[in-house]
C-alpha cells in the first residue's frame, strides 16, 4: 500500500475530501519523522513501536577489493512489531 492508497482510503473511511486526508496523513507523517530525529520512541497499541538504533563506528571489508575500510557510526530507524499484528498476519 503507497501513501496515496492510504490517504484515499482515510478520504472513504472519514468521508472527507481527499486533500483533507493528505493533510492528516501528511501531519501524520511529518510527526513521526521529528520524533525520530530527535531520537524519540513511537508507540503505537496494537501495531508496533518506531525506535532509532544507534551503531558504533566499526573495521569493515569493501566485498569487491577485500581492503579494509573504517565504517562510522550511524543511526538507523528500527520497526517492532506488536504482538496483535504479528498475530493478524500469521493467522490463516
């Protein structure tokens, strides 16, 4: 599903013109994407939960040439899933 399936499914669901839909979603979005930056957790009950992983600086190999390369540190955004979606997914 894109972004623009869920903004016209919001717009059905809420019975609400599209552009006000990707307003929502889009406001949606824009928060979720702050809180990660500045390295807050989101929970959402019954989904899951957005976290930022922080990795060390560490020796890696470039696979082509086989030299070693010094890699820096990151963060990178990690997804949880929840329990009841997990489930939703797996029934069958």
């Amino acid at each position: 599903m894109t972004k623009a399936e869920i903004i016209i499914e919001v717009s059905k669901k809420e019975s609400i013109p599209v552009y006000a839909a990707r307003t929502i979603v889009d406001l949606f979005f824009e928060a979720m994407k702050e809180a990660l930056e500045k390295g807050e957790r989101i929970e959402i009950r019954g989904f899951g939960s957005f976290a930022v992983r922080h990795y060390n600086a560490y020796k890696g190999r470039n696979p082509k040439t086989g030299q070693i390369v010094d890699v820096p540190p990151k963060k990178v955004p990690f997804f949880k899933v929840g329990k009841e979606l997990k489930a939703l997914v797996n029934r069958e």
